[in-house]
C-alpha cells in the first residue's frame, strides 16, 4: 500500500462508520461467535476509558494531600511506597535503580488495561487513540517534568520516546558523520572513560569502523580512589573520583576542548562511579570555550532523579530511561533534543520507519526521495511497530511524577528524597565498612568508596565500593541475593571490582541499611569459608 492510499485507508478508519468496515471478526474463534460479534468501541470511548482511570487514581491520592514529603520524613514516604509499590508480593527488594526498578502500580494497571484492551481491539481507529495518549499527553506531561512546560514548542518536537537510553545514545554516536556535522579527520569529540559503553565503547567501535581519525576521540580520565591529581594529570584532562571542588571536574574537562571540538558527551551521573557532575557549569564554561560545541547528557542516572529543568541547564540533547529511577514502564526510554540550538538537525537518524500514528516522515511533509526529516526532535520516534502499552504508560511515569497522582510529589522533592537515600547509604557505609576494612575512617572513605564522598553535591545515591582482596564482588552480588533478597550490582570499572547500591524512592530508608548490614554480613560469611567465592565472575554496568 503506498503511503498515499494508506493514509486514505487510515483516514477512512478514523472516519464515523471506519470501525465497521475492519475485517477481524471473521478470525472469531467459533461459528456462534461470529454471528454475534463484540460491540467495536466506539471512536473516543479508549481514551475516555483511560482518562477516567487517571481521574480515579488522582481521586484516591487526594488522601495523602496532608503528607508534604520533606526528604527525611520517612514515615511519610513509606506510605507513598506502601501504596505504590506491592512490597508484600516482592520476593526480592531491588536497590538497583542504576540498572532496572520495580514499576509504580498505576504504571503496571495502565500496562495491563491497555494489553487487554489491544487484545480485543488492533484497528487503526483504537491505536490512533492509544497514539494521542502516549505521543500527545504523555509526552505533554513529560515535557511539565523536565520543566519545558512553559517552551511553546510542541512536545513531540523536543522529546521522542524510543527503547532505552542505549538506543537513544547511539542514535547520538551514530548519526553526527552521515549528517555532516562531524569530520572525524579534522574534528574531536570528548567523552568520559566512566561513560556507560553505549556513550563510550560505542565511539570507539564507530571510530575503529569508521576509520575516524587518530585524534577524533579525546578522552576525560578519572583516576579512580582519589582525592587529587597532578597539576600534569589535571593538564592532560584527569579528574580525582573524590573531587574537592568543581574545578577539580572543569579545569581538566576545559583543557581537552578546542576550536575543533565538535561535542562533549557526559553521563550526567555515571553509573560507574557515582559522580554527579556540574552540568549546568559545564554548559556554560564549555561554550565559553567553543560556543558551538554540542553537549549530550546522557541521563540514565538523571532521568527521575534530579529536577532537571532542561529549560535553564541548556544541555543540547539528553537520553534517559524509564525503566530506572522514574519507576517507569519497561524498556521505554527517551531523547530530548534542544529547539533551541537546533539540536536534532545535527543527527542523521539510523532508523527511517513511521511512528504511533503509523505515519511516515512524508505524511508530515518531508520528502524521502529529497533526504527530507524533521528537523526536530521527531525524526527519531519513526521505529514502527512498537508496544503502545508501555508507551501509554510512560503518561503515567509523567502524572505521577508531577504530582498528579500522589498530591506533593513534585520533581525537587523525588530529587531531594533519593538524596537524602544517598546520605542513609553513605552513613550505613560508614557504620558498617570498618568490620570488613579496619583502616577505614570517614576521612579516608574515598580510598574505599568510588563515589564521591567529600562534596556531597557531586553524588545523588549511586554508590560503588571495594570488596576486600579475593572477595569477588558478583558473588557478593549473588549471596546478597540468595541470602537476604536484595538486588544489588556488581561491576569491573578500570581494573576495580566493585559493588554498587543505587536507592530511589522506591526504597524506605531502612532497605538502605538492610542492604548495607547484608553485604557485610555476607562478606564475613565468605571470608571465613561460610558462603563460596570465585563463583560469580559476570559484571553488569
Ligand atoms: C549512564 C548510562 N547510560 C546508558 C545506560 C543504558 O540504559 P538502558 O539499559 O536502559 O538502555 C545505562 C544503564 O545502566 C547507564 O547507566
């Protein structure tokens, strides 16, 4: 069908009568069924059904309108997880929001309603509406969270909704050539070394197989365990992972950029040592330096972390995930590209197909045949068929995280909570590293600690720690697991097999310490040949 006569086709569907001309009712499973057919929807009746079930879920978070949420109330952010989160059919309680999070219910039930309702209904007219709810108002909603609410472009044109941040950051490593932006022979770029590999090893591999040239990549080094480096190190581009300051984190990023620096890209908060950088600073110094340098943020330790308010730190583009921190749907993430600079035209996007609304580019008036996208950030939702339950779900990750659903939840307060579970995690370490490391003292926490620790604005709660010598991390990971039902992680980052915890809203303030007393407990147990090592050799980022 030419996109034409499809467009013709859907046109019909969406038309008063077009649900009575869909074939389908013949495939019902018995000959009495298919004299008496279900009743199509009628056209609106989904949506109406889905906005219904919002105005319930707003109702019924009207009685917790008197909790304010401060960040150390932990009586009050236990009824919001109590209520949130169905603990009691857990049977393993997840401190891994750097890696996946448990869903919020209104996130599930939405998942589940539209998967029933898609099991009764496919037409073109039913998923057109599912489209309005995920690509209009959900994206709408997102667009509040970041603080675009006030920008008057529209939605869809800053943020695409894709499949996780991986996909979203090789959109960005993968598309700079073919557009032209980017001449790897003459230019650079400057990545972080505790970059995720989809924003590290990713350059590297489009470097080698692309045959960029040898100065293309410049690269931030962290040296690791530190609270220092030389003034050499510094020149050279070298940050201590314990910084004393922000210029600790400037001063070397500055000295790798120049006139040819075509684009800095930074895990906004690394999931390999907890950093949280100065991004905002970052944007402001790096374009003194070059004004045209694009910067991407990749966000996945960001996204439903931090109040980001996208409209004021002028990043060009961020990638995140809902699946982590928001306690969104699974495997759904999302790219927002910066109006402003013109961000997107930047990119040629590595997949051509057509979006929600089963439109191509063309039917939006970009002509393939001339090389015509949009020149927003659009051009990157066209990857055809796609789950519309877990897009429509993301609306809800949104609602709730703008204080739809549950009165005061606002992006400053999830922020300032997950921070105050960075400082439950940081005092449990503290409490608990001694037993396992006797030298260990608070002033001396970043010789076992990756994570920032000196300068607390510099971490959120993504903390990654040593094992002691010959205590391997992944079985750490697994005992944990087995012995006590926590989910942690376990990581080789440059050389160090490390442990990493990463609480968020999800979690109450005592999961942290349960967590803390739990790994301890299970590093004693193997040190005295109680519990296997050398076991689980696997790391996951
Ligand atoms: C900084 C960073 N970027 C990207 C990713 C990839 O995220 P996803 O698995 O959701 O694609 C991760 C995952 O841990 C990450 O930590």
């Amino acid at each position: 069908m030419s996109h034409l006569s499809r467009r013709q086709f859907i046109g019909a569907a969406l038309g008063v009568g077009g649900v009575a001309m869909l074939p389908g009712l013949a495939f019902t499973a018995t000959a009495q069924k298919a004299e008496t057919p279900p009743t199509p929807a009628a056209i609106g009746s989904v949506l109406d059904k889905i906005k219904s079930q919002i105005e319930q879920w707003k109702a019924e978070g009207q009685q917790f309108k008197a909790d304010p949420l401060d960040p150390e109330n932990d009586e009050q952010w236990d009824r919001l997880v109590n209520y949130y989160f169905d603990r009691a059919a857990f049977s393993c309680i997840s401190v891994n929001s750097a890696n996946l999070c448990p869903s919020l219910k209104p996130v599930d039930q939405m998942m589940v309603m539209v998967q029933q309702m898609l099991g009764k209904d496919i037409s073109f007219p039913m998923r057109g509406e599912l489209a309005k709810a995920s690509l209009g108002y959900g994206l709408g909603a997102v667009k509040d969270w970041f603080g675009l609410g006030s920008s008057d472009v529209k939605a869809d044109f800053l943020l695409a909704l894709v499949a996780n941040s991986t996909e979203g950051n090789n959109f960005i490593n993968n598309g700079l050539v073919t557009s032209g932006f980017l001449d790897p022979q003459k230019d650079n770029i400057v990545v972080w070394d505790v970059n995720h590999p989809t924003n590290y090893d990713a350059w590297m591999f489009r470097k080698a197989t692309q045959k960029w040239g040898k100065n293309s990549i410049r690269t931030l080094q962290t040296k690791m365990f530190s609270q220092t480096v030389t003034a050499e190190e510094r020149q050279k581009g070298m940050i201590p992972s314990d910084p004393q300051s922000e210029d600790d984190i400037l001063l070397p990023l500055k000295a790798l950029v120049d006139s040819r620096t075509k684009m800095a890209t930074l895990s906004w908060q690394s999931n390999e040592c907890g950093m949280l950088l100065p991004m905002d600073r970052i944007v402001h110094e790096l374009r003194s330096v070059n004004k045209n340098i694009y910067i991407h943020a990749d966000g996945a330790q960001t996204f439903g972390v931090l109040d980001l308010k996208l409209g004021k730190v002028d990043v060009d583009s961020m990638t995140g995930s809902f699946h982590k921190w928001p306690c969104g749907p699974k495997m759904v993430g999302i790219i927002y590209m910066n109006n402003k600079t013109g961000a997107a035209e930047k990119f040629a996007p590595s997949i051509w197909g057509y979006d929600e609304y089963i439109n191509t580019p063309g039917d939006y008036g970009f002509d393939a045949a001339a090389g015509k996208i949009d020149p927003n950030a659009k051009r990157f939702s066209y990857l055809g068929q796609q789950n519309d339950a877990t897009l429509v779900s993301t609306w809800m990750a949104a609602l709730f995280h703008t204080g739809n659903f549950h009165p005061n939840v606002t992006p400053a307060r999830i922020e300032a909570r997950i921070h105050y579970l960075g400082d439950q995690a940081k005092n449990a370490l503290y409490e608990h590293l001694p037993k396992i490391f006797p030298e260990f003292t608070p002033k001396t926490a970043y010789k076992w600690i990756a994570t920032p620790t000196t300068n607390d604005t510099f971490r959120s709660s993504v903390f990654l720690f040593k094992t002691p010598d010959g205590i391997q991390a992944g079985d750490v990971m697994q005992h944990v697991y087995e012995q006590h039902k926590f989910a942690i992680a376990n990581l080789k980052v440059k050389g160090h097999d490390l442990l990493r915890i990463s609480p968020t809203f999800c979690n109450t303030s005592q999961d942290v310490h349960d967590v803390v007393a739990a790994i301890i407990d299970v590093i004693k147990a193997m040190k005295n040949n109680k519990l296997a090592n050398n076991t689980h050799l696997r790391s996951y980022a």
